[in-house]
C-alpha cells in the first residue's frame, strides 16, 4: 500500500505536467467561490450600513410623527379656518414623558432655509429642539457648546451647526463666534455638533442647523397656526427590551389625549427604528442569500467541469494506472490518487477565487459606499465548498480509474 506522502507527491507531479489545463479545469472553482464571497460581502456590508444608520439615530429610540389631521370637533384644543389641527403637541411631549421606561423626550421643528455667513450660503434643514435631543439621540457637541435651558425659554437667537454646514459656510476657519443670517435674522454660532454621517434613507445627518424650538417656532419657521405644535418627537427608552410595550403605551396615550373613538385611525405614527432596522435586514439577507445562490450555480458549473477534465485524465493515463497496478498498487491507491488530484484543483481554485472574491468585495463595497465585511467563517464556508467540489465531482473519475484491469490497461495504447 502507498504511503500518503507518495499519493500526494504523484497528485502534486501529475498536475504540475499539464499546468495549462490544471488552471483552466480549477477556473470554474475560482470564479465560483469569487462570486459567492464577493455577493455575500456586498450583502453583508448592506446590512451593516442599514445597523450603523439605524444606530446614528440614536439607540432605544422611538419616532413619533404626525398622522393625518383629524376634525376639530373631534378632539381637545379647536383649531382655526380649516378644521383640522397639527396631531401633536408639546403637551404630547410633556405626558409621554411621564410614561415608564421613558429617558428623553426631545420635540422637533423642521423647517429649511437659505444660511448665509462670511460671504457664502447654504441651503439646509433647521431643526428646533431642546437639549434632551442630546440625550434622546446619544449625540454630542464637537467643538463649543449646545444651548441652555435658559436659551430655550427666552428663544435666543443661537444656532449649532452640523458638521456639513460648519464646513460649507465656515472653510478653513473656526465656525465658533461667527455668526449667520436666516431670514433676516442674525444668529451667534455656539457650537458644532459630531459628524454622523448618512441614514440608511440617504439623509445627510449633518446637514443641518439646530436652534431652540422657541427659537424656530417664533423667528424662523412662522408657518405653524399654533405655536406648541411639532413636527416631530424622538423618545429614547431605557432599554431595548422595553420598546415595543412603549410604543403600544405611547398609542394609548395619545389616543386618549387626542379623545379618538375607538375604531378610528390615529392621527400619528409612532415608529420603533429596532423593528424598521430588523426588517430592513431580513430583505438584505434574503437579497444576499438570491446572490449566493446565484454565484454558487458557478460552483456547479467548476464542479462539472473538474470531473471532465479528470474522466480525460483517466483515459489518457491508462497504461500508467495499470503499470502502478502491476506493481502492486492497490485500487484504493488509484482511488486516493485520483481523488487527491481533483481535490488539490478544486482546492487551490478554492484560494485563488478567496482571493479574488476580497478584491471583487473590496471593489463593489467601494463603488456602493458600503463597509466592507470579510469574516472568517465566510473564507472558512468557501475553502470548504471549494473541497467538498473537489471530493464529489471527483469521485466518479477516480472510481473509473480504480475499477481498471491492469492487464487490459497495459494492453491500451
């Protein structure tokens, strides 16, 4: 019996002798395994961008918006010519406050206008708010400060700047001190808030001027009937565990607030960014697992192909398999040879298409602006289909080599 060391020396010379055609029979395994590791990374790097924008909003968080106005006969606080009212309200914020499990509430008022400063302008979204959108959003100041309480109350004229505008407005200077017109207004620069980049909705995140809601409210938006409607409410829970009986509390409330009947739509939306960032990751996997899919039917096409190539490599070397036989190779000799080989192809493709499938992913995840992901687990899962190719598709050449009689194969020219 051979010893192993002799199969994989005669494997390792058999392959080396027909170089040309030992790389054209491991190309099916190489563009395989380079497409699967290169579709999964690109899955994959969606889903890590969909996590991170979902996390720049701030963890825990829920989003409560405006719904549909409803009557005003229908609900507390009447409203003027029209018949409708904004659905939420900073008495709104002040109860949901209150509710359990609850850390921050942070009110907002959007509005957009034209920035100018040191000869330049930007158009950008205002935002007004108070300071527990520090907290409700985990965000920070990354140079000066953010605005007071006292600030908020007297509605002074101060704004932060996101890190875009900072950068547009003020290039090559410090943005702290200066100051800016919006509508006419003159505001002091206090601060610049932490880059956040962009959500998974394509926002530029900091792209933005925040100021105090009083501020918006009364200087700059001017828009609104009331001067405590909002556009929006950002609530930040204690804990992840906790936020989906918020959101069925903070339903309840508002309803009960809003005096809506039962059976009756809401005329808000509370929205948990967890269940939004879930979803949007379970469509990405099953997107990445399609691609996978798709990539892996090359796979098959390697595979085939490997057993061609070797099923030729049987008829072309009949005379040497009954030659090693009649010296007293045995047919499991044959059998581990030949599998040895298609393994060896199979599994050096395997590395070639790893290799070519971290710059294809580095490559797509670029051009997309994705991260890019390469775990172990995905280089260990190709070398293994990269084997498990080599073990099946070659199994039947070898067998057919192994069931060769040595005498009708010396006889073969």
């Amino acid at each position: 019996m051979m010893r192993t060391a002799d199969l994989v020396s005669s494997a390792g010379r058999a392959i080396r002798a027909t170089p040309l055609r030992s790389a054209l029979t491991a190309l099916g395994v190489v563009i395989g395994v380079a497409s699967v590791v290169a579709m999964v990374a690109l899955g994959e790097g969606a889903q890590a961008q969909i996590q991170q924008s979902v996390a720049s909003l701030g963890s825990n968080v829920l989003i409560v918006s405006p719904g549909a106005p409803r009557q005003a006969g229908n609900v507390r606080g009447q409203a003027g010519p029209g018949g409708g009212r904004p659905s939420l309200t900073l008495d709104d914020a002040d109860a949901i406050r209150q509710l359990s499990g609850v850390v921050a509430v942070a009110p907002l008022q959007r509005s957009r206008g034209q920035i100018v400063a040191n000869g330049l302008n930007w158009n950008t979204q205002i935002e007004g708010a108070t300071p527990s959108l520090l907290v409700a959003r985990d965000w920070s100041v990354a140079f000066g400060r953010f605005f007071n309480d006292t600030e908020l109350r007297q509605a002074r004229r101060v704004v932060v700047l996101g890190a875009t505008v900072a950068e547009n407005l003020f290039p090559n200077m410090v943005a702290i001190g200066q100051r800016v017109r919006i509508n006419n207004g003159i505001y002091d620069v206090i601060g610049v808030m932490d880059e956040r980049g962009q959500t998974g909705f394509g926002q530029n995140q900091d792209d933005v001027v925040i100021a105090p809601f009083t501020t918006v409210k009364r200087r700059i938006s001017g828009r609104e009937r009331r001067a405590d409607t909002v556009s929006m409410m950002m609530v930040k829970a204690a804990n992840e565990d906790l936020l989906v009986s918020l959101e069925a509390d903070i339903t309840t409330l508002l309803r009960d607030l809003h005096r809506i009947p039962p059976g009756e739509g809401n005329d808000f939306r509370v929205r948990n960014l967890a269940s939004i960032s879930d979803a949007m990751s379970e469509m990405t996997q099953t997107f990445t697992y399609l691609l996978g899919g798709i990539a892996a039917v090359s796979l098959l096409v390697g595979g085939i192909g490997i057993m061609n190539i070797m099923l030729v490599s049987v008829t072309e070397r009949t005379r040497e398999i009954g030659l090693r036989k009649a010296l007293g190779a045995r047919r499991t000799d044959i059998l581990r040879q030949f599998a040895l080989e298609a393994i060896t192809i199979s599994l050096a493709g395997g590395l070639a298409g790893l290799a070519f499938g971290a710059l294809g992913a580095w490559g797509l995840t670029s051009v997309a602006n994705l991260p890019l992901t390469l775990s172990s687990g995905m280089a260990g899962l190709a070398i293994g289909f990269s084997i498990v190719v080599g073990v099946l598709f070659g199994a039947y050449p070898a067998w057919r080599a192994a069931q060769l009689d040595p005498i009708e194969a010396l006889r073969r020219e």
